[in-house]
C-alpha cells in the first residue's frame, strides 16, 4: 500500500495530465472547426459552426417573429449571416483561451487566475506576462502562433467570400431585366417573345448552368454564403434559381419552338443537382429519386392551366397537348420542387411566383413556428 502522499502525488499528476488533455482537445477542437470552414476547399459540416448559427437563427427568428411586414424581417434577417460570420472568431479564440489555460495549469502555472492571464497574453500577443520553464515557453509561442494564424485566416476569408456574393449577385441582378422582379418564368418567356428573341435562351441557359456550377461549390465549401441576403430585398439567389429553372421546364414542356433544347436540358440538370448538394450540406430533406405524380409538386394544374393562358394570350408559340406538357412540365418540377421550397423557407426569400409563394413562411411566423435553423 501506498503512503498517503505518494497516493496524493500520484491524484495531482493524474489531475494534471487530464487538464492538459481536455485542454490539448478543445484547442484541437477549435482548430478542426476553423479549417473546415475557412480554409477546407469542399462540402464539410462542423458541430461548432452548425451550433453558433442555429442557436443564432433562433434568436432571429424569435425577433421577427413580432415584425408585421417582409421589409421589416428582412432588414433585421440582413445582420444574421454577417454576425454569424463574425462571432466564430471569438468563439474559437475563446475556446483556445480556455484550452490553453487548462494547459499551463497543467505544466505548473498557478493559481488558475496566473493560467489564465498567461494563456490570454500569449493568445493575443499582449506580451505582458511571462512564465519560465521549457513547457510554458512552448505553449506560448504555439499559442501566440495560433491566434495570429486565426485572425489572418479570417481576414483573408472575406475577400474570397464577398468575391463569390458579388458574382452570384451580378447574375441574380441581371435576371430582374429578363424576368422582372421577383423573378417569374412566366415573364421571362414574355419578354423574350415580345422582343422576338426567343432563340436566345438557349444563351441564358449556359449562363445559368455555369452559374449552378459556381454555388454548387461556393455554397457548401463557404456555407455562410447561402444566408448573405440581396442587396435589393426583393432579390434572392433562391427565388432567380426558381424562375430560371421553372423557365427552362416551360420552356422544354410547353413551349412549340423548333431549335434545339438541349441547353434547358443541361441548364436543369445543373440546377437541381447544385440544389440538392447544398440541401446536403445542410442536412434538407428531399427524395434523391422523385417521380412524379407519386411525389408531388408545389405547382398544381390550374397554376400551370393559368400560365398556359397568359403565354397563349402573348402570343407564344404551345403545344397541342396540354395534358402531356403538364405530366412532362411536372416531371422536371418535382426534381428541385423539395430543395427550392426548403430553402425559400431556410432563407426566409422574399416572395415570389412558384417559389417562395409556396413556402408558408408568414403562416409559419404567425404561427410562432421557428424557420430555417441550420442543421
């Protein structure tokens, strides 16, 4: 049997290697969280930044929740994703304060108050502390390493992501042009036709395929991306996918023009897949294999039956049958009808025809029903 304070020594060093770990672990934690959301170049969901933006979304949502107008819930949801963004700095940080607290304790910096001011003056490079020993030294020049490590690498995120809101706001501004605003397959098929440019759409689907390619990559590896809302509030990257895609299944189902469609084609297959890899990421639900009419879709028949009679009355070139432009119109709808209604309801989007007019997000804030928490 052991003397009792070979037993007492034995508790204190068993204490100290566990405060190290659970401090070595939380500034690995803290560490992991930054590289996949900052620096990671593809799809990968964090815990930390997950829980910093749902506990977020659900204060916002309890706040406009007492808004009357859009307007009004729109300018409070504009500060959602920015403060987001800015409070996972000090989240981190504080995380490595702690870590790194529980680390100099453990190499024998005491009382925990002298741990504490130790690991704060080497995080932020204040300098005014210094400590002797081999062990403390090294957790200070890592420790100040990695504060300026988090700091620098948040600086140069935000020129990548205002880079990619700019290029995904140019093609949704240039959308109000060619189909008004909000955004309306109906009226870009209009437009396009009074101008007797019909032949050109095919150009608008290469643009848009490219950019359903851009947000495929922007929106799952730099997340925050997909709540930046509009500079304009009746303007959202949610609504202008609705239109374009909704169009380009008009377009293929129900409009009798004689050049080719394989760029629609081509155009809707980006967008439901760019769709569905963010609902993904976000963890939306959706069946990866819809068919219709056993899923069903948020247009119904008379909505399409009434679109069908302001395009005929424009003159646009229909087909003969309508049954069949209707099964054909729906079987291209019910593969992004899910992801466009989820994240219309995520993002709280502004309304729109087809889109957001389908979600029930004033019904559900009415309701005292929370919307859009992430994860």
């Amino acid at each position: 049997m052991l003397p009792p304070s070979t037993e007492l020594t034995l508790v204190a060093m068993l204490l100290r290697a566990l405060g190290f770990l659970a401090g070595l672990l939380l500034v690995f934690d803290a560490l992991r969280s930054a590289l996949r959301t900052f620096v990671l170049p593809r799809s990968a969901g964090d815990r930390i930044t997950r829980l910093l933006f749902t506990l977020l979304r659900r204060g916002f949502d309890r706040r406009v929740r007492r808004k009357a107008s859009y307007a009004e819930r729109d300018r409070i949801m504009a500060f959602f994703a920015p403060l987001g963004l800015m409070l996972l700095l000090p989240v981190w940080l504080s995380m490595i304060l702690v870590g790194y607290m529980a680390m100099f304790w453990a190499v024998g910096v005491r009382p925990l108050y002298a741990a504490f001011v130790e690991s704060g003056s080497s995080l932020f490079t204040l300098g005014f502390e210094r400590v002797d020993g081999v062990a403390p030294m090294i957790l200070t020049f890592s420790e100040s390493t990695i504060g300026l490590i988090l700091v620098a690498l948040l600086i140069a995120y935000l020129p990548t992501m205002y880079g990619a809101f700019a290029r995904r706001e140019q093609a949704v501004t240039l959308l109000e042009v060619r189909a008004g605003a909000p955004p309306s397959a109906l009226e870009m098929i209009r437009r396009f036709h009074r101008l007797g440019r019909m032949e050109r759409l095919d150009e608008m689907w290469v643009t848009w395929e490219v950019w359903f390619a851009e947000i495929e990559e922007s929106h799952t590896s730099l997340a925050a991306l997909v709540f930046f809302r509009s500079p304009q509030p009746d303007h959202s990257w949610v609504t202008a996918a609705g239109a374009v895609l909704d169009a380009a299944a008009l377009r293929l189902a129900l409009v009798d023009l004689p050049h080719t469609d394989v760029q629609a084609q081509l155009c809707l297959r980006a967008g439901y897949i760019a769709l569905r890899r963010i609902a993904d990421f976000f963890a939306l639900a959706y069946n990866p294999d819809p068919h219709f009419p056993a899923d069903p879709i948020s247009v119904s028949r008379e909505d399409f039956d009434a679109a069908c009679a302001i395009l005929a009355a424009d003159g646009v070139p229909l087909v003969a049958d309508l049954d069949r432009a209707w099964q054909a119109f729906a079987g291209w709808r019910v593969n992004y009808d899910a992801t466009l209604i989820g994240f219309c309801r995520m993002t709280m989007a502004p309304s729109a025809p087809w889109s957001s007019d389908r979600a029930g997000i004033d019904a559900l804030l009415a309701a005292g029903i929370e919307v859009g928490a992430v994860g």
